[in-house]
C-alpha cells in the first residue's frame, strides 16, 4: 500500500468512520466545476444544520483532491451522496436532490437506525465507540486506539471503560508510565471499577515482563524442564508480546509440576492473566476450567 493510500484510509476513517459510530454521517462526493453539485450543496449544508441536534453530519469530498477515496466508493458521476452509520454505508442518497426528499428519507433512517441526538444518553454515544477501540486494539494497532479511547474520555470523563481500553491501549503502545499517571490520577471508586481493575492487572504484568530473548528462554527450558524461574520467565514474556496462549500454557506447566512453588507465584501470575483479559471473556473462562481440572483432580 502507497504512502497516499494509507493516508487516504486513514482520512477515510478519522472523518467518516470514526464519527459514524455515534452520528448518520452523509457522505458527499463533489467537485468545484460540478453544477449539479453546487445546487445541492446547500441543501446539503441546510439538512446539516437543521438536523445536528438529531445526530446527523456532512463529510464532503471533493473527488479532484481525494481521487483514491472516490476510486474507492467507485464513485462514477457527481453529485453522489451516501450515509453511514456504526461504520457502514446504510443507505445511497444520490437520488434524492430536494430538501423534501432528503428530510424525508434521513427521518426515516434515524428512526430505523435509532441514531443518539447530542442530548441523547452519553451511554449510547460511547458505547459504539469504546467497541471500536477495543477492535482496533485486539487488531494490534494501539496508537490508534488510545485516541480513540480518549476521544471518548473526552466525551464520559469518569466513564471506566475508556479509562481501562486507554490504560491497556497506552500500554501496549509502549507508554506505560502515562498509563501508570492516569492509573494513579484516578479516584478510589473509578479505581475499583471492573475495566479499571482489568487495566491495572495488564500493565502489572507488562511491568514484570523481563528484556530476555525468547530464543534463549526457550532453550533454556527446554534442557531443563524443571527450570520454573524460566519457565516464569518466559510466560512473562509470552504475555508482554500477546501470546496469552503461551503465556497459560506455562503458567499452568509450573502449577502441574509445583503448585506451591514461589508461594503460589505462578497461580498468583495466572489469575492476574486472566482479570487482564475480563471476567466475561469466553477465553478466560476456559482458561479456569483448566486450572480447577489441575487443582481438583
């Protein structure tokens, strides 16, 4: 992918997408020499403003200066109009060319769609939006998803879980001494809440994560099985690179082998691994189910 293809999706996702995951963003395609265009658009600016209240945004793009958007929309005439919402084109408008008929199709589409007004519970704005972090964060890509947990902090200050999706998100970026200032920063209620507690269990473990190289852990283990301190150590590292797979399988290997080891260290390790994940998460709960098979059986 070119340089302009990357920067073009990511224009594509930080004005139309982003935005669509709590408002009906209309997408216009335009140009400057388009007549059509020029007698729409101010309808279009109109609707825009009558209807901000409802929940409803314009994006316009011009199809001269971002050719690769329009190639992408494989936008063949103009005016072209559509509408997104929760990151999904839901409907072609580019039929529609009076105000009536716009109105009427966009009242439409936000009862359908039950689009949140601006006055609307703050609930359902940031609930879509701290969904797409925690995609974009599992994708691997967590630059980008701590600002998209604290463009929702910015929304639900004391909202918890875009607290923990922004601690989680900094920490894997590499920047876990902000993620530990906001951690620190936080009342005692925000900081007992659940995504709170989930956050603070994953940076922990980043924490005690060693610089050690995978390649020689691995090794060492392997020609010494009953070696548990680097068996420790490199679940540890597992956990720091996200193979949480690994990481339990070790985990429980030192529990099998010596469940008091290190007073219980590795068990102690474990959970920790698991709340990072959070209590609903259908891999930790199978993830128990192997450590009560190892410790009742």
């Amino acid at each position: 992918m070119s340089e302009a293809e990357s920067e073009a999706i990511a224009k594509l996702e930080r004005e139309v997408v982003e935005p669509s995951m709590t408002s009906l963003v209309l997408l216009d395609f335009w140009a400057e020499w388009c007549g059509p265009c020029k007698q729409l658009s101010p309808i279009l600016d109109k609707i825009a403003a009558d209807y901000a209240a409802k929940g409803v945004k314009l994006v316009k793009i011009d199809v001269d200066t971002d050719k690769i958007i329009a190639a992408q929309f494989r936008v063949q005439s103009i005016p072209a109009v559509y509408a997104f919402y929760q990151g999904q084109p839901v409907a072609d408008l580019t039929n529609y060319r009076t105000e009536g008929q716009l109105t009427r199709v966009i009242d439409q589409l936000l009862a359908q769609l039950r689009v949140p007004g601006p006055g609307e519970s703050i609930k359902a704005q940031v609930e879509p939006l701290v969904a797409m972090g925690e995609e974009v964060l599992q994708a691997g890509d967590a630059a980008r998803a701590a600002n998209i947990f604290e463009q929702v902090r910015e929304m639900a200050p004391d909202e918890p879980t875009a607290i923990g999706g922004l601690i989680r998100a900094l920490a894997a970026a590499g920047e876990q001494e902000q993620a530990r200032a906001i951690l620190d920063s936080l009342s005692p209620e925000l900081a007992k809440q659940a995504p709170v507690a989930r956050a603070r269990a994953a940076l922990e473990l980043l924490a005690a994560a060693p610089a050690a190289d995978h390649g020689a852990l691995e090794q060492k283990v392997s020609a010494n099985p009953d070696d548990l301190d680097a068996r420790l150590e490199l679940a540890a590292a597992a956990m720091a690179s996200g193979d949480r797979d690994r990481a339990a399988d070790e985990l429980l290997e030192i529990i099998a082998r010596d469940r008091e080891w290190n007073e219980g260290e590795a068990r102690k390790r474990f959970l920790q691994l698991l709340e990072a994940q959070g209590l609903q998460d259908p891999w930790g709960r199978a993830q128990r189910r192997r450590l009560s098979a190892l410790l009742f059986t």
